[in-house]
C-alpha cells in the first residue's frame, strides 16, 4: 500500500521540517520554505543491519600503497587561459561547475571551448535553457564553420542520461543545472532536491564512463552558487566567471581543484567574435598615468604574477565622521593601514576623506599591497608623484614593520618583464639571494618610514 506524505524544505540551506513556517529556523531566511510531496511505501523491505550476515561479509577493503596507480591525462580545452584555471585541462571522469552571474559569458566560453575541443574529442552539448535554433546562432556568429560539435536541447534528465550512455562523449556540458527536472520529483526544476539529485545522477554516469562533465551553475543575488552546498562538494573543480558587464574583461577564477592549484587566475576579453585570451593580462591593469595617488603593485593569483596599479585619493572632510572606500580592496584593510600611517607616521587622517581603487576592476586579496596601498594615499595626501618605473611589495604589521611575502623571485621577474627598475622590498626577504638573479634596482627596507622616504626618493624625510 502506497500513500503520499509531504514535507517541507528550505531553498536557501536544505532545512526540512514537517511543518511550515514563513521563515527558516535554521539560516533564518523568509519566504523560502516549498512544500516536497514524496511516496511512502507501506511495505517497504528494510535492510537488518544487525545480526551474522555482516560477520560473513568479503573484505572489501585494500593498503593504500597497494591501490593500482592510473596516470593522469588531460584534454586540452582549446584555451590555454581555461587550461591554465583547470590546472592544464580537463581530465576523464571529472566534474567542473562554472558560475557566473547572468549575461557574463559563461555559455560563450563553454560553446566556444566545445567548438575547439570537438576538433579532436567527442563532445556534447547540452542546452537545457536555449533552444537547438539559439545555441546555432550564437555558434554561427562564434565559430561560423563545419564542427563536430553534438547538440541536444533538453531538460529531461531520463533523456539526457540515455544520450550519454549511448553517444559516450568525451566531453559533455550541461548548461545549467538549475534548468534540468526529474520527473521522478515532485519539486520544481531548480529547487533544492531537483539540483541535488540531478547531479548526483549525472556524476554517477560520468564516473563511470569517465566523461569531463561542465556544468553551468546560477547565482543568487548575492553571488554565491545557487542551489545547495552540497553540489560544490559533489563536483571536483568550482570555477568563477566574474567582471563587470559594462567593461570588456573577464575573469576566470578556480575557487577549488582537486586537480591543480585553487585561486587561479584566468583572463579573458569580450569582443564581437566572443572571448579572447589575453596572455598579458598585466596591459589592462596598468594605466601608464603619471600622477599623484598613484602605486604600483605585483599581485600573485594562483602561479601568476600580475602587475597592478592602485588609485588613491585623500580629500579634507565636511563632515565629523570622515569617509572611506574601497573598491577591489577590503574595507577593514584599508581602515588598517590608515591607522598605521597616522600612528607611526603622524599623518592626521582621521580629518580627511579616504577613496581608493584597483585598477582594471581586479581584487586583491593578499597582504603583500600593503606597501602599494600605503605608498599611494601617502602620494596623494602630500599630493607628490611616485617616480616612475617604481613597484612596492609589502605586508604591512600594526608595528609599522614590513613582513616578508611570498614568490618574491617571481613578483620581480614580472616587474622587470614589463620595463620596472626599481623594487621596494622588505628587508626580510634578503635571504632570497634575489639581487643576484634579477636585473632591477632592490630597495630593502625595514619598516613603513625607511619604505615611503625610499619610494618618494626626490623628497626629504622632513617633508614626509
């Protein structure tokens, strides 16, 4: 006997409960409990887990040193931005998430990479948001030649497996999950159970016929991935495509890799034909302006070292409470190393309004800007230039000391690489033997006042 039971199940944290309620006891968000039908059989054959069947059990279990090694190959993605994310390309078997806000291009990038990669691979292309006639323009005004590409527009998910299981693919991509339904649920597609169980399923068939599965993920309005958080732990790789929609660039982030690095780095550009590599990433960061307020920094995303300029202004208040913001930098770092400067350098800006920015619409993250950040609302306070062909790098302790960074070597290759001559480094990265190995005047120095009257060479300590 057969009879229908429902629950209830929050969208926002996966929270089920037999009761609704407006809002999530759990994560506290409102509106967000649905109701979830299920089937509830009066005669259901449960398992004994207790007893002497499981004393007479096969050992299943091996030594680790034991288990037979199988060499790693990877598939080339067409891009060598996109390999470089993936940690060299894409391997059998494994199962990438690609988020993004809308419009930002993430089914451009996967339509292209599977045009490239269908030259030499079996790919699938599955488009569960668009139809067949959509997806081939946007081929067309792409690619605009004879692929091998294969195309399914789909949502059923009974009908995406089958294909798989027949066509065997190298390659699939499912763009996006939140649009494929499992008639077997009675939930909405995009719902919490139907996003789960459907990559559940889909990992299951590409673990099996060790297909590279993409899948397209959505995201909520406040930038995570949509759906729970148990798909970022189902999938191997969960990458980000973030930019502004009104600029030019991309970004291509790897927030977690189970096959390479994670916070790599990959750019992008789009232009009328698509997505372009720009393997020079550093030209769109660097605005070549010569001004007060302005720094320059080597950022490290991942292996890469990028060359960064940093934007400052420092304007007197009208108001009690000055202001302070900061654009591709975090705030509370920003409140830091203005405390610093007025502590240990005695400049008063607590009277004075604080805006800074990095350039190209990059974040920055790690301590070693310090140093640019403090040099560049200095310059413009004093309302002096910074000489040119000049990079700070440096973390900045509440001492007013300067704390060592890592991949020095590496940050400075890449100023010399781009014309820079002079570094200002702290002195506790001396032990690098870097004055040996790259051509570039090294500045080291111990603390914040040794750093700024060195990167303000044409101007007297009084005078800081």
């Amino acid at each position: 006997m057969t009879r229908n039971s429902s629950f209830y199940i929050c969208q926002s944290c996966g929270a089920q409960s037999k009761q609704y309620f407006g809002r999530c006891s759990s994560c506290g968000d409102w509106n967000s409990i649905i109701e979830q039908k299920q089937s509830l059989s009066g005669n259901r054959n449960k398992k004994n887990h207790t007893g002497s069947d499981l004393e007479t059990r096969p050992l299943r279990s091996e030594p680790i040193a034991s288990v037979r090694s199988k060499p790693l190959t990877r598939m080339k993605s067409g891009y060598s931005e996109f390999d470089r994310v993936l940690g060299g390309g894409l391997v059998p078997g494994s199962l990438v998430l690609v988020g993004g806000d809308p419009g930002i291009g993430k089914s451009t990038l996967l339509l292209q990479s599977a045009s490239a990669m269908a030259k030499d691979y079996s790919v699938l292309y599955v488009s569960a948001e668009e139809s067949a006639q959509q997806v081939r323009l946007r081929w067309k005004r792409l690619e605009g030649e004879v692929s091998n590409l294969q195309l399914l527009a789909e949502t059923d998910l009974d009908t995406i497996l089958g294909e798989l299981k027949s066509f065997q693919p190298s390659v699939a991509i499912i763009d996006s999950i939140q649009a494929l339904n499992d008639e077997n649920l009675s939930s909405t597609p995009g719902s919490i159970t139907q996003v789960r169980e459907c990559s559940a399923a889909l990992q299951r068939i590409a673990k099996q016929q060790e297909i590279a599965l993409l899948i397209v993920g959505h995201v909520t309005k406040e930038g995570m991935l949509a759906g729970p958080k148990v798909l970022e732990h189902l999938v191997d790789a969960v990458l980000t495509f973030e930019g502004d929609r009104f600029a030019s660039h991309r970004l291509l982030r790897a927030v977690k890799n189970r096959y390479g690095a994670t916070h790599e780095l990959g750019v992008f550009e789009m232009q009328g034909e698509g997505l372009k590599e720009i393997k020079n990433p550093s030209e769109i960061f660097l605005s070549g302006d010569s001004a007060s307020g302005i720094s320059t920094i080597v950022a490290c995303e991942g292996t890469r070292s990028l060359v960064v300029d940093l934007q400052a202004l420092v304007s007197a208040t009208t108001y009690a409470t000055p202001r302070r913001t900061a654009t591709g930098i975090g705030i509370n770092r920003l409140h830091q190393i203005l405390a610093v400067l007025e502590k240990h350098m005695s400049l008063a800006l607590s009277r004075y309004d604080c805006y800074l920015a990095v350039g190209g619409g990059l974040e920055v993250e790690e301590p070693a800007a310090d140093l640019g950040i403090a040099a560049a609302i200095v310059s413009s306070f004093k309302d002096l230039q910074l000489p040119p062909g000049t990079v700070l790098i440096g973390e900045i302790g509440l001492g007013g000391q300067l704390r060592p960074v890592s991949q020095i070597t590496k940050r400075l290759e890449e100023a010399v690489r781009l014309g820079f001559n002079r570094a200002v480094i702290p002195k506790t990265n001396q032990n690098d033997n870097i004055n040996n190995q790259i051509k570039l005047k090294i500045i080291e120095v111990k603390n914040i006042s040794e750093a700024l009257i060195a990167a303000l060479d044409t101007i007297s300590e009084q005078n800081i």
